[in-house]
C-alpha cells in the first residue's frame, strides 16, 4: 500500500520545510513528522506554527546557525580530553550566536505572544564567551592569553632572529665556498649550503644534504650553540599553550548540561521557524480544529501548485454529510480537489499552516487513499489489481474517525463491472461512518448517491463555450461526461450521435442529457414508446412531505429559507433565501418548522414571494383585464 504521505505529495511538502531548517536536529524532526493524535498538543503546534509566521513577518528571520557537532565536543571535554583551539573558536561562535538568538526573542517580546519566552531556555555563558573570544584568535591561542606564553613567543622569535642573523653572517663571509647565496631550513635547524669541496672550510655540524649529494646543508658553530635555548623555549611555550587549552576544555565541561539544553532549545526553534517561513511560502493560514466529524475549506489551494493558476476550491463536508461524489469529465479537476482537501487536512493535523482563506478542519485517527493507478511492479500487480487491493486495506481500516479519498473508484476495468463494484465500495464506505470523498466516471454513481441521506453528489464546472475545464468544484449537483455535447460542438453529425447516444443508453438516455438546440437525436420518439407511469419511490415521497410555506434548513451552507414551490419529479425544491430562490435536491433541506405552524390556513404566500409590483398588477388583472400588462417572475 503506496503511503498516505507520498500519494498526498505530502513528502514533497516535507523537502521544502527541511530547506528551511538550519540544524540537523531540526530536519530529523521534520522527516519524522507525523499528524497529532492530541487535540491539546495540536493546538499548541498551530500556535507555534502562527506566532513564528508572525515574528518572520514583523522582525526578519531569527539569527541561527547550526551548532553541529557541539554535542560531540562537549563528550571530548566531559571525558577529560582537550579540545584544540580550532574547536574551541567553533564553541565560541555558537555562543556568540546563541546571544544574537536571545537579543532577537527578547526584542520580540513586545507582541506578547509566547515563542519569545524561549529566550529565558537560552544561555549564552557570557564569561566563557569573552574568555573564548581573548584567548582564542584564528584558530590558535593567542599572543596574549597569558603574561607567560606572551614572553616565551617574544624569546622564541628573538632566538630564532639572532640565529638567521648569525647564519647569515657565515655566509657572506664565505660566499666562494657556497652553492647558493641564502640561509635555508632543513629538520628545523637553520643552514647554510656550502659546496661538498670545501667542507673543512666551514665549522659546524652538516644536518643534510642534496639529492646529487655536492651541496652540504651545514649548521654553523655560531648558530648551533642558540638551538638548545630555542628548544627548551619552545618546549615551556608548548606546554603553556596546552595548560591554557586544557583550563578552557575544563570550563566548558562544567557548564556541559547548559550547552546542551542550548542546543535543544535551538533546535526546537528552528523547527518551529521553519513551519513559520514554510507557511509564508504559500500563504498559509491557522486552521480551526474540531473533534465533530466536520471539514470545511474557503477558497482552498494546493500548496504545491502555482497560486496564479490554482484556481480556489470550496469545500464543506460534515454535518450530517459524510460521502461527496465527484462525477464529471476526465481532466476537469477532481484529482487536485480531492487532493487538495486531503492534503491541507494532513498539514492541518501536523501542525502546519494550510493553504487557504479559511479552514475548520476535523482531527482524523487516519487519513487513507488510494489515487493513482498505484501500480506494483515488483508484486507484478495490474492497475486494477492494484487498486482493489488498496481499496480492501482502506476498508478494513475505516472507521467513523477517519477519512477516506478514492480517486477513480471501480476504475482500470470492464465498465460495466466497474460500476457495480464502485457502487459497493461507497456502499461499505457508507457503512464504516467515515468521512469519505470519491470520485468517479460512472454515470451510474450518481443515482446511488441521490438514494441516501448524508451523501451528496458533486461536480466539476465545464465551459460548454470554450469547451475547457474550470476546475471549480460545485456540491450538490451531478457531473456529466459532456463526450455528446463536446462532439455535437466540434462537427459530429446528428446522424452519427444518434447511433452514439442510442449505443451508450439504449431506450434509457438520462434525463441530463441535453444539448444545444433540442437536436432530435435527443428526443425520444413517443410514437414508437410506450410511456409507463412511474412507480412513486420512497424518495419521491419523502420529497413530497415539504409543504408550500414550510421553514427549512439548507445544507451544507446551513441558511434558513422558506419553500416557495414544492418539490418537481426529480425530488427539487425551490426554497426562497435572503436575495434569491434556488431549486435545491430535498436530500440537502431539513425541516425546521411546518408552515401550518407559521400561517394560517388561508395565508396568501405571495406576500412573502412576490415583489409588491406582481401583487398589484395580479390585484388589476383579477378585477378586470389590462392589455400589455406582464407579471415578472422574479429569480
């Protein structure tokens, strides 16, 4: 089974907020993100996330910088060792960057939020700083560290300078019996290159020679008797530089625990910040938590997708709704809708900002999916094989806290058999109580949907004019195929849909299925039929129980309204809102109060939905009648 993660691009996600990161700790922390299971813990991470966004847009980014392998030399320093002054400068400018961090929290305490209080964690052990910082310079122990170490390095370079002086004195003197006119160093004693001929001409004790072996590196007499005082000089600054390494290594050893509760307190803003900066990089907002089964985005993006293009998605689902169909054409959108909710769900519940205007978003004990053809070379899977096997894991594991997201559900098979076992699928998915939003090309689909209460069909918007997509998802109406209504505007002949539409639907062409002129190879022809009177469903009748007056609840958008005409054969009501009247499926209208209980027997309702101009030319035309005189139906 692909992971949730990878289907959801949600690993892609993490990339982008390790690039934030700054410490190694920090993208760990981030690789192991998993959603919150805790509402208490959930809600301290969004705080977190939105009070680091607010920081990074107010103050800039906070000065950090990684302290790796910090950790490793406090273990040399605990253990008695000595740390070389090369890494001891690195401890110095962790401290000193330590300082900046604190001087930057301190400074945005003025927002009064809480992450700036992580200041008071931080100590940034201002005398070993200043100690490190005198001591330490370019890597090496400074001149001045100490008195004693000062004038061992004078009495060294004096030595060595009356040494080359010395040198340099023999060779001038001598120039007919060298082979080159300077001084040289050869096993750190200064010579002279005298010709191997004249040997006997010159005192002193021959350190080394030429690959050819005619020029002899001689250390003069004069020279010679100044090496043991360089030597012994050397020694005492050595072990003077040692002791002012090892008091240092010391100091740092005792404040061993500090530095580390430094380096965590660290690493935990960095983490921290980086959700910050990853939420400024799509625009990110804190989305409301809820433990009532409810999702609902505003203008909902893809984080990944380009903003310009990422046309915003409107989502409710919850409240009674637990199952969204999606049909529609291939290509129109539904992948990256269900995605996109699916995805901002799984940021929302890993702390992190989504990406939208507005969210209130359900804590899920799972998020499961199954998108894509998800084919399983290695297993020597097909896609369908594939698929029903995912499929099969998704329903063993729903349950009434989880939420579900099938792409394609039935597909990568026979048509006909795909239907059926798509039908199934919802219907176990119906069952399992969970939150669950499909989408499919089967027609068929659509009328399981219209069958149930808490199951909404839905749709993606298609420009019959431009004949492209508009990616806009629309709850509570049914997708269509739109293959006839495509061919009819790009030439197909009438003749050749005909035997298209009679091919795909036989005596059975869906009700929906209009195009543009009322061509006759959409009509039926009724001399040829016989018309059966409709057997009344259970569902017409429940649709029939809403009464002209009737106050009403209107989901998902939760507006009352008031029944303005009663319910056609499809089931649909027209139900008047503030503004304006719309005909709505009676599976998405609750009854609030019946209108016997609101007016009396012989109320007249066109007070109520018609405009003040209707109810007066409708007062003329009944006394007498008025040439001209038109009554609007007002919309």
């Amino acid at each position: 089974m692909i992971s949730t993660e990878k289907v959801l691009e949600f690993d892609i996600i993490k990339e982008q907020l390790q690039e934030f990161a700054y410490t190694d700790k920090a993208k760990m922390m981030i690789k192991d993100l998993q959603p919150y299971m805790d509402e208490v813990e959930l809600h301290g991470r969004l705080r977190e996330t939105s009070e680091a966004k607010l920081l990074l847009e107010k103050e800039g980014n906070p000065p950090f910088t990684s302290l790796s392998g910090i950790d490793e030399l406090l273990q040399v320093a605990n253990i008695g060792g000595c740390l070389t002054a090369e890494e001891l400068e690195t401890v110095a400018y962790a401290l000193t960057a330590i300082s900046r961090l604190k001087d930057y929290l301190k400074r945005c305490k003025k927002y009064e939020i809480g992450l700036p209080y992580y200041e008071e964690n931080l100590d940034s052990l201002d005398e070993i700083k200043e100690e490190l910082h005198v001591k330490i310079r370019g890597g090496k122990v400074d001149d001045y560290a100490t008195k004693l170490l000062k004038s061992l390095r004078e009495g060294i370079d004096l030595t060595e300078i009356k040494m080359r002086e010395k040198a340099d004195m023999v060779l001038k003197s001598n120039k007919e019996y060298m082979s080159d006119n300077f001084t040289t160093m050869r096993n750190g004693h200064i010579c002279i290159p005298v010709k191997k001929e004249y040997r006997s001409k010159i005192s002193g004790s021959v350190i080394d020679k030429s690959s050819t072996g005619s020029t002899l590196f001689i250390e003069p007499t004069t020279v010679s008797k100044y090496y043991d005082d360089l030597q012994n000089l050397r020694i005492d600054e050595e072990n003077e530089t040692r002791r002012i390494l090892y008091t240092l290594t010391a100091m740092l050893a005792d404040v061993s625990d500090i530095m580390k509760n430094n380096s965590h307190t660290i690493e935990k803003l960095d983490f921290i910040f980086a959700k910050g900066k990853l939420s400024l990089s799509y625009d990110g907002v804190e989305p409301h938590i809820n433990l009532e089964r409810r999702i609902v985005i505003k203008s909902g993006r893809h984080p990944l997708m380009d903003k310009k293009i990422n046309v915003p998605l409107q989502f409710r689902i919850g409240d009674g709704i637990n199952g969204i169909v999606i049909t529609g054409p291939n290509t129109g959108g539904k992948t990256v809708a269900i995605k996109t909710v699916a995805l901002n769900c799984l940021l929302a519940q890993c702390g992190l900002h989504v990406a939208c205007e507005e969210a209130d978003i359900c804590m899920n004990n799972a998020i499961l999916c199954d998108i894509g053809d998800g084919q399983n070379i290695s297993e020597n899977l097909s896609t369908f094989s594939s698929h029903i096997t995912n499929v099969l894991e998704i329903l063993k594991r729903a349950n009434k806290d989880s939420l579900v997201i099938m792409d394609e559900v039935g597909s990568g098979t026979d048509p006909t058999e795909g239907m059926g076992i798509a039908i199934a699928i919802l219907e176990e998915l119906r069952k399992s109580g969970a939150l669950y939003l499909v989408t499919t090309h089967y027609p068929e689909v659509k009328n399981y949907a219209d069958k149930y209460d808490g199951i909404l069909n839905a749709r993606m918007t298609f420009d019959k004019e431009s004949l492209k997509p508009l990616y806009q998802l629309v709850i509570g109406e049914a997708g269509e195929s739109c293959a006839f209504y495509i061919a009819q505007k790009l030439g197909m002949p009438d003749s050749m849909l005909k035997i298209a539409v009679k091919e795909a639907y036989g005596d059975k062409i869906p009700e929906d299925l209009v195009f543009e002129g009322e061509k006759d190879v959409l009509k039926k022809e009724t001399s040829q039929s016989i018309r059966k009177k409709k057997k009344i469903t259970n569902d017409q009748t429940e649709a029939k129980k809403f009464n002209l007056g009737d106050s009403v609840m209107v989901y998902p958008d939760k507006k009352l309204g008031i029944v303005c005409q009663t319910a056609n054969e499809k089931g649909a009501l027209r139900v008047q809102l503030p503004g304006k009247k719309i005909w709505i499926n009676h599976k998405r209208v609750k009854l609030q109060v019946p209108a016997s209980q609101l007016y009396p027997e012989d109320y007249d309702f066109s007070i109520i939905f018609d405009t003040v101009e209707n109810r007066k030319l409708r007062h003329q035309m009944d006394r007498k009648y008025t040439e001209g005189e038109i009554i609007m139906d007002n919309n």
